[in-house]
C-alpha cells in the first residue's frame, strides 16, 4: 500500500496547466479535503472530473489494480488531478549559480561553440572584473580552457574573439519538479509537452 500511495500525479491548476508532479498519498488528501478533483479521460477522448466521493463511486463500479484499501472502501490511485482554487504558475528565480550557468550554457563553451564536460569549463567575465565587470547572469559565460586562456584579462573584441550568443538571465518557466523520464504516463501527455518540460536546473551547486 506504501509504494502505491508514493506513486506520482500530474497536479494541474484550476486553467488546466501542469504545475506539479505530487504523491498519490497528497493527491488523495487534497481529494478528500475538497481542494482537487480527479482528470480522467473518456472513450471519446473529452475529460471529466470527479470530486472525492465520486471518485469513491467510481472506484467502486470500476475495480482496477492501482487501488488502496481503507477501512471501508477501496479506492483508485490517480493520475490526474485539478486543484480547483489555484489558477497561477509557480513563479520563483532561476537562482545564479555555477550550475545554472552550465544549465543555461548548455555545457557549452560561448566562444568556440564546443560542447565540453564541466569539469573542463570554465566561467568566464565577459568584461574583466577589473574593468568593473559584474558578477552576473549578463556578464558571466561558460568558456574551455583554451577559450579562457586566449582571451585573458581582455574583453572579447580585444581578444579579437566573439560570442556564440550574448549572455541573460534566463526567463523562469515552471518546471515539473521530478525528471520526467521513468515518472510519464499516458494520461499525462494532453497536459505536457516534453520537448518543453523535460530540462530541470536541479539541485542548486555553488
């Protein structure tokens, strides 16, 4: 019963956009208190909803293996559920941190355009900070060895050099918080592009 209330469920919020990736434990919870309703498609490819007692029903008229038992009833996990008060995307920074850069960057070093592993990348001061280059998103890029080590203590147009692409902080998009890989369901791909979800900046490194 443990390892079925762990299983995943796609959250959507109340405009029907993927926000989250949850437990089937939490995704019973907020069932049960009223805050979500299950997606389920029909035959004919339309969705309905369902609140907890109707799912309840549901489960009852429909027995299926992914189910768990309380005391007095079974009940299906879900795949899908519908917060129905919350209607916004998660916003929050993409924090500026060495991973992120590489994140960003691709892996990528922005002068030669050779994609390296990052323990052979470096990051590098667009403008020198001694010519009072910041330390931020704008000004910080990925560069190889051999990149870094031409371009010195110069900027790019000293160093007769240019960059594949000018340097931003990125713009937030939410993300599902799991990689979606072995996680996906069927049931899910109406909701989820994955060519569009599937990149996840990870745990922060410093």
């Amino acid at each position: 019963m443990s390892s079925a209330l762990n299983q995943h469920v796609l959250v959507l919020n109340r405009l029907w956009q993927a926000v989250n990736i949850c437990t089937a434990r939490r995704a019973l919870a907020l069932l049960f208190q009223g805050h979500a309703q299950v997606v389920m498609s029909g035959i004919d490819g339309s969705f309905q909803t369902y609140n907890f007692w109707e799912w309840r029903d549901f489960s009852r008229q429909q027995p299926h293996p992914e189910s768990v038992h309380t005391i007095s009833f079974r009940i299906r996990i879900p795949r899908v559920i519908l917060l129905v008060v919350f209607d916004h995307m998660p916003k929050k920074e993409v924090k500026f941190t060495r991973h992120n850069i590489f994140e960003r960057d691709k892996n990528t070093c922005q002068y030669c355009g050779r994609v390296f592993d990052r323990s052979e990348l470096n990051l590098d001061h667009v403008i020198p900070r001694d010519r009072g280059g910041p330390t931020t998103w704008e000004n910080i890029v990925c560069s190889c060895v051999g990149c870094n080590t031409q371009k010195a203590n110069r900027t790019p147009q000293e160093a007769g050099m240019r960059l594949i692409r000018r340097p931003k902080r990125p713009k937030w998009r939410p993300f599902i918080q799991v990689n979606l890989g072995s996680h996906c369901h069927d049931s899910w791909k109406h909701f989820i592009d994955l060519a569009y979800w599937n990149v996840e900046l990870g745990e922060d490194v410093t």
